[in-house]
C-alpha cells in the first residue's frame, strides 16, 4: 500500500536521511534565514509548524556530514561551522526543580549537566571525524586531552589507549554522577554533588582549544544548537542566556524555541538582560515568509514535490498532481455552483429582501418591484451583487427608495448582457464575489467550499507543517471516498477539500490552544471575536470586504485584556500585523490583528486581510476579557452589526460589563 507522504508532519519524526531528501531552501542563499557561521547568536522563533526544527537539522553536524563528498573536516572548514544539536526535553528540564531544594543549587547543578552534555555531542562528534578519516596525530589529541582535563576537576582521561574516547568516557562518568544525584535529590532531600568547573568554562574552553591544538578547526565556528527552549524553565534559560552573553568565539549558538516559550532574557550577570540586536539576533521563519511573496508559494509547491517524490508519483508531474486540487473559479461556473446549491425555488435572499422592505414600508407592492429590479433570472451572483449595491444606497441615504434597486440593476446588468463592463463594475465584483457567495451558501446552510492550492497555501498562515495538516487531511478523506490521490485520475473533489480543510481548521485551534487557564480565555476571546467577524460578513451589508482583522487604539483596556490577546499572539490564534493602521489619514496608528488563517474556516471566513473592523476599547473588553460575561457579548454584537442589517438603523448604545 503507498504510504501517505503528508502523513508525517513533524520534523523530530524524521530520520537524518528523511530531513535531507525533505529540505527546501526558502531562497538561494547559502544559509536561508539564520547564518550558523555568525558569531552573534541567534534566536529562531515562531508557531508551532514554522520549520524551526527541520532547518536546525539540516544544519547539524550530521547532515554536514551527509553533504561531504570528500573529507568531513574539509567540508565543515567549506561551509565555516559545525552544527551541534541538541533539543531540550521536557523530561530533562523537569528533573531540575522541586525536593526542598533551593533554586540557586538546582541552577548550579544544570548548569554543570547542560555543559556536559554538550561537551560530549561535541566529542562524538569529533570522534566520529577522527574514526572516518584520522586527521590528528596521537600528540594532537593528547595535548588537546589534556587542555580537557585542566578544565574540569578530577578528569582524568590520559590513560585511555583511544584519547578522544579517554576524554568521553571521563566526561561520561561526570555526567552519571551528576543524574545519580539530580534523580535521587527528590528521595534524599539534597544534592550531593561536587561542582567540577566554573559555568561557561568547559564549553567555551574546549572551544578556544580546539582552535588551537586540531588542525581543521582554526576558521571553524562551533555552534550549539540548542532546539525547544520552551522545555526549559525560566532559571534554567537565565543559564542559557549567561552563556550567550558571556560566550566566547569560537563558540555561539543558534537557539529555536516556540514564541511564547522564551520565559525570560535575563542573566545571572549582575541581573542584566539580553536585548536583541546587542546580545543576539531574532528571525521569526512566518515574517520571512509572508515578506516572501510569490516565493513562498514557490517553497510550498517544492515542499509538496519533494514529499510526492516518496510516491509513484514522480517529481515533474507535480504541477499535475496540483491540479487535482483546482476547482473552475469561472463567473459561469460560479453561477451553476451557486444554482444546484439553491435549488429550483424562490432565492432566500429575495424572500429576504421582500420582508425587509414590507416590514419597513409597509408597502408590498414596493417590494415586489425592488425584487423585480434586482431579478436576473439563472445569474444569482449577479441578484446578491445588486440587492448589496442597493443596500448601500438605502444606508448611506438613510431613506429606502426604489430608485436604489433600479439604479443597482442598470449598474450590474453588463454582466449579465456581456458587454461594457466598467472598471468600477469589474473592481465591484472582485471586492465582493467571495463574500456574497458564502452568504448564498449560509442561506441554504450549506458548507462554504475551499478548494485550490492557492486557498490552502494561503490558509497556511506562512506555517509550512499547517499546509502539510491540511493535505494529509484531504488526501486520507479521499482515500476514505475510495480515491487514490496520488496514483489515480480522478481529481479531488471541492466537496473533499472542504471536508479536509474544516478539518484541519479545528485540529489547528485544539493544537495551538495553551494550557490551563491561559487557554480558557484565548479560547473563549477567538471564538467571540471569530464569530463577530462571522456576524458581519454574513450580514445583508458588511462593513467590510473579506474580514479578518480588527484595529483598535486600546484605550481603556486593561492588562488582563491585554495579556489575552498577548497570548492569541504568542501561541498563533491571531497576527499581530506588523505596523498597524493608521486611523483616518493624519491620526494615530492603531494596533492591528489578524484571526489566523488556519481558524478562518471555522468560521467560515476567507483567507485575506482586505478588511479592517475599527474597534473601540471597550468593544476589545468585550471579546478580550476574561471577565466579560457572555450577555454582554451578545449585545454588542448584535450593537456592531445593527447597521449592516435592513433597515439599517443603530440600536440603543449601551454595554454591560
């Protein structure tokens, strides 16, 4: 049976060999995104999917070694660095805390442990070059030895026959100590446990001996990757954060770690922070993506192409495999679509239409002739374009007219004849055609279609492994409808698509909800905000075009609102779009958010960011608040919407708290 190849979508799932076949370069330049050669370090963050993981292996010392042709060593003095990895684990992390014992002694003794731990991937690694190509005489290493030795008290590898596996086995031994002590402390109450070297001296010191006693290493930075920070607690990242400030070259580190989990950039020197660009450089992969354009769709479409490659389904025929997932976008084809969906009866939405106007009016022969204006009979599209064009007027005239549904009908018709369509016309229909087609298919409660890379691509949000949810979702519900996705001629159905999407949509808002009480409110603050945004789009005249944004100046709300929306940020449930708005022309720049596009199918929204809703601060209370109640909510949705809705008017202020 093929294997799914979207089926893994995690990068610490796969072998070295899988990371090197599955890696994508985002641009051509030698080193996309973060340089492991650079002396400063570096702070790799973002959501969870960004590709962190995957880019920091294709880095390492492992897959520097799968690219030599040659002498390993040669090919680390080519590409000016050796990578060592090292993810922190949660398991690890957690051992280092609690059993009465204070927090200055936990740190002491991590400190030591972390040290080690790095020193010895690092000798693995320079005892795997020596095994493959011997590059270093016997003297070399046993001076190199001994510099090791007088780094740490009582380390004495000297005797050993192999001297790098003297060093290891000494090291090794230190390290079996130190977890002998960490493991039993929570049943003995202490740490017994003697400290073998100053912090940063170990590291940093084999580093400056390596240059100076092994051939090879003289141009050769030694970076440590150090991957998933968010497993450390924040006493143990002050440790990480005094080594990157005290570190000394050779020596720097590249470190990848989620948004919300940098804890703290604080040192233990003198209580100092770090700041970025003094002590270290931040690259958030999604900014480098979205600022990408067109390049990352073409990463996307080299990331699905290589994962083909592990099918039948051979590398050149991707743009025919994507083609599976088209759908006709066409002004015809969107009519028919629209047609089967309402079936052989009156439009909803002139029925609609019809009680508005009596119920306003009273006057049923005026509204018999304004669903008379705007009837093109086979041409829904056409129908929704004129009844919002005429809503428009109703609202901003403040006076219903017919002139409103005829003078609609005269602008729209040229679609319908074919002819002398205006630019104005043309610019109408683009703004609006996706939002009054999903109001069409909300009239006869039925699921808004996605279908078409582009769609997914863009759903994505610039996260890579969400666009890989999103395929491996659609492909096993094509496998369940018996259709091969990938062997087969058949296409993907839109119907499938969608089924996939919605259902990646709410695997992404479980997936990236925080724990605790942190995710009860962001939780409850995207479904409030993702369903005001619903309210509108869906009304009979939204405000905006393809709303997924609001701005707000944040006058009037409080830290814990704040902090709300902070974590929506950190954890990926909202953009913070980068500069804001600026409200009016000349007037303050507000802070401005995007809902993810990975949660906009859940709430049967679209992908972009053409609309911008202008909050209020208290209208960010209300969705934001963790202490707002769900009444209040209501009302002001119901406030918001008021005057997008036939007849147009503004209830009565008023908000409750």
């Amino acid at each position: 049976m093929r294997r799914n190849p979207f089926e893994v979508t995690k990068a610490v799932d796969f072998t070295d060999q899988e990371i090197a076949a599955r890696f994508v370069s985002f641009s051509h330049a030698t080193y996309p995104l973060v340089d492991p050669r650079s002396s400063i370090t570096q702070y790799l963050v973002g959501g969870k999917g960004g590709g962190r993981t995957h880019l920091m292996r294709h880095y390492s010392y492992s897959l520097q070694k799968s690219r030599a042709k040659g002498s390993i060593l040669a090919r680390l003095e080519y590409e000016g660095y050796v990578g060592i990895y090292a993810p922190a684990s949660g398991l690890d992390g957690s051992r280092f805390e609690g059993g009465r014992i204070g927090e200055e002694a936990w740190r002491a003794v991590f400190a030591q442990w972390l040290e080690v731990r790095l020193a010895l991937l690092l000798f693995d690694v320079l005892a795997d070059i020596q095994k493959a190509e011997s590059p270093w005489s016997i003297s070399a290493l046993r001076k190199f030895a001994a510099g090791v030795s007088e780094l740490v008290e009582g380390l004495e590898p000297m005797g050993h026959e192999d001297v790098l596996d003297g060093v290891r086995v000494s090291l090794t031994a230190l390290q079996r100590s130190i977890d002998s002590a960490v493991n039993n402390a929570p049943l003995t109450r202490e740490l017994n446990l003697k400290v073998a070297f100053n912090p940063g001296s170990l590291i940093f010191g084999i580093g400056t001996l390596l240059q100076s006693t092994l051939v090879g290493f003289e141009n050769v930075r030694i970076t440590y990757m150090l991957d998933e920070l968010e497993n450390l607690t924040a006493s143990q990242q002050m440790f990480v954060n005094t080594l990157v400030r005290e570190k000394k070259l050779p020596t720097s580190f590249l470190i990848g770690a989620r948004e919300w989990g940098i804890r703290t950039h604080r040192t233990l020197s003198a209580g100092e922070e770090n700041k970025e660009g003094s002590e270290f450089s931040k690259i958030v992969p999604e900014n480098a993506y979205s600022e990408g354009g067109v390049t990352y769709r073409t990463f996307c479409i080299e990331m699905i192409s290589k994962r083909l490659s592990e099918t039948s389904t051979a590398v050149q025929d991707t743009p025919a495999w994507i083609e599976k997932l088209d759908s006709d976008n066409s002004f015809n084809s969107i009519n028919d679509q629209l047609l089967e969906v309402m079936g052989a009866n009156e439009p909803r939405y002139l029925i609609n239409l019809r009680k508005a106007i009596t119920s306003v009016a009273g006057n049923r022969q005026l509204a018999e002739d304004a669903v008379a204006a705007v009837r093109f009979e086979g041409f829904p599209l056409v129908e929704k374009l004129a009844i919002l064009r005429a809503y428009q007027r109703w609202s901003q005239n403040k006076l219903l007219s017919l002139s409103h549904f005829t003078s609609a009908r005269e602008f729209v018709e040229p679609l319908v004849v074919g002819e002398h369509v205006s630019t104005q016309l043309r610019n109408f229909l683009g703004l609006w055609r996706q939002d009054l087609i999903a109001q069409v298919y909300d009239d006869y409660s039925v699921d808004l279609p996605y279908a078409g890379i582009d769609s997914l691509i863009s759903m994505s949000g610039f996260l890579p492994r969400s666009l890989l949810v999103i395929l491996k979702a659609i492909t096993t519900r094509a496998e369940w409808r018996g259709i091969d996705p990938f062997g087969g001629p058949e296409t993907i159905s839109v119907a499938t698509q969608s089924a996939g999407v919605r259902e990646a949509s709410a695997w992404y808002l479980n997936d990236v909800r925080p724990l605790g009480q942190a995710g009860t409110n962001c939780d409850r603050a995207i479904r409030r905000f993702g369903t005001l945004l619903h309210e509108v789009r869906y009304s009979d005249k939204p405000a905006e075009v393809s709303l997924t944004t609001f701005s707000s100046n944040l006058e009037g709300v409080d830290d814990s609102t704040i902090e709300v929306i902070r974590d929506c940020v950190k954890y990926r449930m909202l953009i913070e779009v980068s500069g804001g708005r600026r409200a009016r022309n000349r007037g303050p720049v507000h802070h401005k958010y995007q809902l993810h596009p990975m949660l906009a199918p859940f709430f049967g929204l679209g992908f972009g960011r053409r609309g911008d809703l202008t909050l209020a601060g208290h209208e960010v209370l209300t969705l934001f608040s963790p202490d707002v109640e769900e009444s209040a909510f209501r009302k002001m949705v119901k406030e918001k919407t008021g005057p997008m809705n036939a007849p147009f008017t503004k209830p009565e202020a008023g908000y409750l708290f």
